[in-house]
C-alpha cells in the first residue's frame, strides 16, 4: 500500500533535517517506536506499537537508514515481526527536507508499506487513517522539539 | 396427504417432535469439544499469515521453553513418516504440513503440542517462522495467462494452473442453434466464494493406543466411514490397518458439507497422538475456521440462451472458470470434477445445451465444498435462473410467464434432459400456480407499477429451480472408488423395540427422528420405540454419509427396505402364530389379521417376541435385516420461490419485504422437519444472495475472516418466511421421497436477486452481482441517476 503524506512547519531547514537524520530522535517522536540496539552503521534492532481499531500489534524487528545529506533525504526501510502470530510488517518510506524561505520546511513523505496476517485482514481500510494519525502526533512532537 | 399410520405409530406424514432435541435443548447435546480422555493433550497450529511464499526457518526453541509444551510438529517431522503429503477426495494432493512452501493464508505450519489449550496457544505465538514471500496469484483468470507463475511445481510436469476441463452436451448442435436463433441473452456472473460458518467449527480427538496398534478418532465428520478407509489408505503404511481404526462422529453443530473433507488439522492431531501414545485434541477457533478450510462455490460464469422471438427457449450454453484455491480439495463423487453442474438446464425443456467448466489453482486455501449443496447445483441454478430473467426482459415478457412457457410439462416425464439427465418426476406449473396464489402475484405487480410511477423501488423476484439429489446409482457416483450406496441394519428386540442403524450422519436434519418414522411406517412399531444410531464406524453399517441431500434418498430407502426384508419375516412368524398361511393374512401398519376374520390377529409386537421364544420350525431365530440400497436413480425436487424486495434510493439498501417458498420434494416424512430445513435453507440463502462473501485482496488476504467482515443473517434480516408445498412422489424411491435439506439455500439466492433486478430494470439493469451489499446496489442507483 502506497502512502503520500508530508507536512510544512515553520522551522528553518538545517534544524528539520538535524533532527530527522538522527534515528534515536526520530524514535524519540514517533508515537509507539522504541529503538533497541545499533547493529551496523546504519541500522538498529527496534520495536513499533500499533494500534488499528480493535487490534493492537507489537512488531519487533529492525530499521535501517539510508540519509542522502546533499539532497537532505533519508530512507527509512523497517521490516517486523508482529509478537504472538499477528503477521509482519514490511515499510520503505522516502522523506524529503526542502526549505521555503529561512525558517519554513516542507517535509514530503512518501511509504509503501506492506502488511500481512491480522492487520491486512481486518485493518486494511483503517491503515491510511491511522498512518495519518500518527503522523500528525508525529508533527506535534516535531514542532514541541523544535520550539 | 393422510398419514397413514395412526399418531402413536407416528409414521410418515406426522408432524413428530424430534427425538434428539430434548438433549440439544437442555445443553446435553455430546459434541466434539465435550469429549476428554485421561492424559489428553492439546493441539494448537501455527498458520501462514502470507497468502505464498518460502519457509526459510521454522525455530521452536522459545516455544518448547514455555511450561507445557511438549513437542512442535514441523512437515519436517511428518517426512520422516512419508505423511507430509495427503491424496483429496478429488485425487489431488494437499500438504499437511509444508517442507519448504506456503500456498495460501492461514495455511497449516506447524502443530504445537501440550498439556493444556492454553499452553497450546502459547507456543503457537512463540514459534518463529521466517518466510520469504512470493507474490501470490489471486485472480483466477490471471492465473491461467501464459505468463503467470506456475503454482503447484510440486506436480512434476506442471506448466500451468490448470487443473481439469469438464464439459456435457453437444457442443456443435447447440452453437449451430446459437447462430441462427432469434434471440441470444448472455449474463456474466460470478458466485462467490462464501463459508459453511457453521456453529460448531471442525476439530477431533484422536487417540492412539500404542499397545494395541488402536487408533480411535471422535471426529468432526459427516462421512465417518469414507474418513475410516481414507485414513486407512494412507496411513497404512504406517501399520494403521482398518480394523484397528475406529472412527466415531459426535453431534454435528452444523455440517452442510464442510465437514466432509479431510483438513490438515484432523492428520496433525492424528499423527501426533501415534507419535507421542497419547489423545490428542485439536479444535480450531472462529477465525482459523473461516480462514482455513470450509470453502464453497467461487464460479465465474459466462452464461447464454438462445431462444425464438417469443421467448421459447432452444439452447443454453455456459463457460465457467472455477477457482479451486491451492488444491482440488472438494469432496464430489469422482466422475464428477464439476459436480452435477450440468443440471444447468433446470426446469425448461431446450433442444440443446452444452456447459463446460475449467478448473484453476490459485493462492487461496483449497474450496469448493458442496455448502448445502447437491455438488455445485446452487451455481447452476443461479446461472440459469438469473440468464432466464435477463431473457423474459429482452422479449418484455413477464418473468413468471417466461418460466410457464418454457417448463417441463408435466406429462413428459420421466424426462431426458439434453445434458444427460434423466428427471424422475415432476409438476412446476402445479408449484409456481402455488406461489403465485400465495403471494398474490398480479396484485404486486400492480402495486409495483404503482410504485414505480411514484419512484419508489420495488421488485418482484421469482425462482423455479429443479435440484438433483440423492447421489448416487453405483453406475455413475463413487468417492475413491467407494459406491455412493447407503445402508441401514434394524433390529428388532423381544418386546418389540427396535434399534437402527445407518451410514449416514446427521448434523441436525433430525435423523433420529424421521428414520424412526419411517420404521414405524414400514413396521407399524411406534416411531418412540424405534432407537436410531449412527456415526460409529464399529457398529453402524457402511455408507458414505450425509451431504448432497442424500439421507432420505439413500440411507433413508435403505431403512424401508431392511424394515420390509423384517415384515416378510414377521408375517411368516404371524401365519405361524395364527396357524394360517402367509397368503391369508391382511397387513396394516402394525398388524397382521387373517383374511375375512380382521379379530383374530397378532401385533408386530407379537412376532418380534415368538422371533426369540416361539419362532416357525426351522426358521432362523431374531429379527434384523439389514440392507445396502443403490439408488436405481437420483432424485429432482423442484419448487417456486417467490419474493418482494424494497431497495432504499438513499442507502441502496435491499429489504427482503416478502418470501414465499412452495417446494416439492416428494412424500413428506415428517413435515415439521421439512418445513424446519426450509426455514434455515432460504435463511442460509439470504447470505449469500445480500451478505456474504470471501474476499481476498491481491496479497491474497483473506478480508473476511472473522465475523466482524464475514456478515451471516440474523433473526433481525430474516423476513417471516411464508412455505408451501406441492407432493410428487418420486417414482423410484421406496417411500416416493426426494429429500428437502437443500433446495432452499439453492432457490433463495438467485428469487433475491431476481428481486432486485426485477426492481432496476426499468433503468436498464439486467444483472446485480451477489451479494447485494448496499454499496453496490447505491453504486447503480447512482450511476441511473435515482440516489437520493
């Protein structure tokens, strides 16, 4: 499932990009993320709560980080597994920094996230809503980190 | 029609309350899940959440940590045993337990074994599976295009998804009817793949005793013997011999044919007891049920009529894909990959018909289980009478009058039809003047003109579909080679009450019931003292059990004649008790008297007691007989459905207002119980005519596997079903009986649907895909401009 999302917040690019191009502050904002142990360079074992209607999925696994300083991207590929049986969890998702002016960033973000088991099941048509809900929270925390 | 016998012998034709029901009533009903033995363990089984893929790694390591766990069972560890493999009904093969490959979603991985459910579960949760996914092939016309991927390369050879193409009829003279005909009406349509959802869902205890080699399994099944000699054939390499395989089928709370296959649940429980030497019970939960096995229909049919300009019908022609998930996994008889399909041409006489089916593998869990259903008849008939509405339309005839134009008449019977089938009897003009009496049809169509005029949305929906049931004659129907015959042993005891047994199996048709009845009707014994039993291989005579309608005709003939073979006996005994010859004595149900002398007479009573204490010089002592009937025929009950549906132009939502059901199945043995199967057919009817249905999306997710998305009829969408009937006796049948249980899951959805239609066709409308969910029918409201 493909999802375009993105976010503009009045914040000047280089503190934007300083913050999302460090993994453990992004954990840090992202409702439901905890960041385990660095594996490699760029990646770290983690775990991510989610809750979709009347499911409530915890998915171990691990998160990799691909930052792209020129062009102020970084991709984010997680893969999980969800505990008890619930299925996995697969996202590769593309940010981009860009600045409008000196203290004004757009964020555009762009995933594909693939489900299986219980949550494709049943919360199929509820994972749009959801991943726009948690971005949301995602911004509020952004916005109070930057402030 | 009069009952002939009196209300305390209770034959045929009385309304007899059911015998099995004060212990369902009371909650003492015996089902599988009460069963516990000493020392039983429990089964719970990991399952696939991808639709396909590769098992890279199967760790059990933190589930055998968890207290109570005692063993995972891989396919791994069934290779060892050559049982990671098993044969289908259908003489396909299905995995038990996966080595290297999941096909479907919910698929069987691996079976966790431990002291309790619970420990069970635990372990299910901490088994770690890792899998590489493939990408599934869903979409069953997909999987039959050159570049799609091939999904059994277990089968050597295998260069597609192709499984079987059946056909029947004359495939030239009915295109040459096609090409010179004034009028052809095609429908595409699909009937979905829906689920049995039956209350109880399936599960076993399988016990092993490992000193005597004895395996006894309590079993969710509705063919107890067929599952004896399967299970024998194919762990009998394993020393499991059929003498040492008991099998016993408890109360069924709900077969309707999904509990005829053999799943993979029922071996894992099976090879897990012989492994460890202990019971073993597996029992599946809701949503591992409606994910995993149980699946009925999913036919894609292109359907066509060719008929003169005044709606005369002259040939029918149907190409169908079938989408049979990982496996053909169904349980019709051999000879019949499509099952009776080829009743497609219903209740109206045509030149021609030529049907064809082609069956496909895709990433979906096997299906096609005859959901009350006589072997894909509910397909058939939906195909016909949807395509017969479309042709009453196009003509701009009525559609009940299209139908009466085109029936069967009553005088030709017996009635070959063109696709090889041989009617046995039949009045559908008699049932559909019922209907339309019942329901006051010119009076509706009035108000819908009424109606109509004033926009408001209301159709008139009518049905007049032929079953064909009762299989089968030994020439045409068996199941691996086993003759689809039907036994009942009766015997009678001293004082004179008898115990029967049969092969079949009931699941709430009420068999304890209605074959006492029909004892008494042959015997004269009250229907009270006569004891039914079945479902243990160890004592009840072979058969293959009941689905497809086939108790009455089969086991049900069966219990007549054994009944008779033991009058015969019985009226030797009275010529002897009597002291007169067999050739003067008079029977009437339950007395033997001499000719001109009614007074002087013995009961049955009498002659089961002078069986054991005073029988005939050299007569063989007791009084039992048993009988192995082969049906001479199959047997085709018929009926009109009629309904009135309301569609809301704001919700698009379909009310089913009024229903009338008027069937013919024959004589009637007890019609409490026919009038109680017809109430739950049409109700299984309405969901999948409005409601249900199995979807997957492209991933292959099942997205109705729990019953938060998989919508059954409640009471509050169940209108107050108005039933009727009609008595044609089936001329081959030893009672003159068809059987019911079916006919009204088979007529129900395509009156609905009809309905709606019937509804819509002043805008153009000529077909609604079932079910009829309110987004559809809103989705054409608006389309036509009518949305409010």
């Amino acid at each position: 499932m493909k999802i375009q999302d993105g976010f503009t917040i009045d914040a000047p690019a280089a503190d934007v990009w300083a913050l999302l191009s460090d993994p453990e502050r992004v954990a840090d904002l992202l409702p439901g993320a905890k960041m385990g142990d660095r594996i490699d360079d760029n990646t770290y074992s983690g775990g991510m709560f989610v809750k979709v209607g009347p499911l409530a999925v915890a998915y171990d696994g691990t998160v990799s980080f691909q930052l792209d300083e020129s062009e102020r991207s970084v991709q984010v590929r997680a893969r999980g597994r969800g505990k008890r049986g619930m299925g996995t969890a697969e996202m590769t998702m593309t940010s981009q920094v860009i600045a409008h002016g000196d203290t004004r960033t757009e964020v555009t973000i762009d995933s594909d996230v693939v489900v299986t088991g219980i949550l494709a099941q049943m919360g199929r048509g509820m994972i749009q809503v959801v991943s726009k809900k948690m971005l949301q929270e995602f911004v509020g925390n952004l916005t109070k980190a930057l402030a | 029609m009069a009952p002939r016998t009196s209300a305390k012998i209770c034959g045929m034709g009385h309304s007899m309350k059911r015998k099995e029901d004060p212990r369902f009533l009371q909650g003492k009903g015996n089902y599988i899940d009460d069963f516990t033995l000493p020392g039983m363990l429990w089964l719970d089984i990991v399952r696939s959440p991808i639709a396909y893929g590769k098992i890279k790694n199967i760790d059990s390591s933190k589930a055998l940590e968890i207290p109570g766990v005692l063993a995972v069972l891989t396919g791994k560890d069934l290779e060892a045993y050559g049982l990671h493999w098993m044969p289908t009904l259908m003489s396909d093969t299905q995995m038990v337990l996966p080595t290297d490959t999941v096909m479907y979603q919910a698929q069987e991985v691996a079976g966790v074994i431990a002291t309790s459910r619970y420990a069970a579960a635990d372990g299910v949760a901490a088994v770690e599976v890792d899998y590489e996914p493939l990408k599934p092939v869903i979409d069953p016309f997909k999987a039959l295009e050159d570049d799609a991927p091939v999904l059994r390369t277990d089968k050597e050879g295998k260069t597609d998804n192709h499984i079987w193409h059946w056909e029947a009829g004359d495939k030239e003279a009915t295109d040459r009817i096609f090409e010179e005909a004034d009028v052809v009406v095609r429908e595409k349509m699909h009937v979905p793949r829906i689920h049995v959802a039956s209350i109880e869902t399936c599960g076993c205890l399988a016990d092993f005793n490992p000193v005597e080699g004895h395996l006894t399994v309590y079993m969710t099944t509705q063919a107890p013997h067929a599952i004896r000699t399967v299970l024998a054939l194919v762990a009998g390499h394993v020393g499991l011999s059929e003498e040492k395989i008991r099998v016993v089928s408890p109360d069924i709370g709900g077969g309707f044919g999904g509990k005829v296959p053999v799943y993979p649940g029922y071996v894992v429980a099976i090879a897990a007891s012989v492994v460890l030497g202990k019971p073993v019970k597996w029992i599946e939960d809701r949503m591992e049920n409606l994910q995993a096995d149980s699946f009925a229909r999913d036919y894609h049919m292109d359907a066509e009529i060719a008929a003169n300009a005044d709606g005369k019908i002259r040939a029918l022609r149907i190409k169908t894909i079938a989408d049979h998930g990982y496996s053909d996994a169904q349980a019709a008889p051999s000879k019949w990959p499509a099952g009776l399909f080829s009743i497609c041409t219903g209740s109206y006489d045509m030149e021609q018909a030529y049907a064809e089916v082609d069956a496909v593998y895709t990433n979906k869990p096997p299906g096609g289980v005859a959901y009350r259903c006589s072997f894909r008849v509910t397909e058939a008939v939906h195909c016909m009478e949807r395509v017969v509405d479309t042709l009453a339309h196009k003509v701009g005839k009525d559609p009940a009058q299209l139908r009466e134009e085109n029936f069967i008449p009553k005088e030709a019977f017996p009635y070959q039809s063109p696709l090889g089938w041989e009617y046995d009897s039949g009045d559908y003009q008699a049932a559909m003047d019922k209907a339309k009496e019942m329901i006051g049809y010119d009076e509706l169509r009035a108000e819908q003109a009424e109606k109509r005029a004033r926009g408001e949305l209301m159709g008139i929906g009518v049905c007049s579909f032929t079953e064909v049931l009762g299989a089968g004659p030994s020439k045409d129907f068996d199941i691996l080679g086993i003759k689809m015959f039907d036994s009942a042993e009766v015997r009678v005891h001293p004082t004179g009450k008898a115990i029967a047994r049969f092969g079949t199996k009931s699941q709430g048709q009420g068999h304890e019931t209605t074959y006492a009845q029909i004892i008494a009707e042959e015997l004269g014994l009250p229907a009270a003292h006569v004891q039914v039993e079945e479902g243990d291989t160890d004592t009840a005579p072979y058969g293959l059990g009941t689905y497809a309608s086939r108790s009455t005709p089969t086991a049900g003939a069966a219990g007549a004649m054994a009944a008779r073979q033991i009058r015969d006996k019985a009226a030797k005994i009275a010529a002897h008790l009597l002291e007169v010859s067999e050739e003067d004595l008079d029977w009437e149900p339950g007395t033997f008297s001499v000719k001109g002398a009614p007074d002087k007479s013995v009961s049955i009573q009498d002659c089961a007691f002078a069986a054991y204490t005073n029988m005939p010089p050299g007569m063989e002592p007791g009084l039992e007989a048993t009988n192995y009937y082969d049906p001479p025929n199959l047997t085709f009950p018929f009926g009109t459905y009629i309904c009135v549906v309301d569609i809301d132009r704001g919700t698009g939502e379909v009310t089913v207002r009024r229903f009338v059901a008027v069937d013919d199945c024959g004589n009637i043995i007890n019609p409490m119980i026919v009038q109680g199967q017809i109430h739950g057919g049409l109700t299984q009817g309405i969901g999948p005519a409005l409601y249900e249905e199995i979807p997957y999306d492209e991933d292959g997710n099942n997205l109705a596997g729990s019953f938060m998305d998989y919508l059954v009829p409640t009471a509050v969408e169940t209108p107050a079903w108005e039933t009727g009937h009609t008595v044609t006796p089936s001329p081959h049948h030893p009672l003159g009986a068809k059987g019911v249980g079916e006919s009204a899951t088979v007529g129900a959805p395509p009156a609905i649907a009809n309905a709606v239609v019937d509804a819509l066709a002043h805008l153009g409308v000529t077909h609604v895909e079932i079910p009829i969910r309110p987004d559809r029918v809103w989705e054409i409201l608006r389309e036509k401009g009518v949305a409010e």
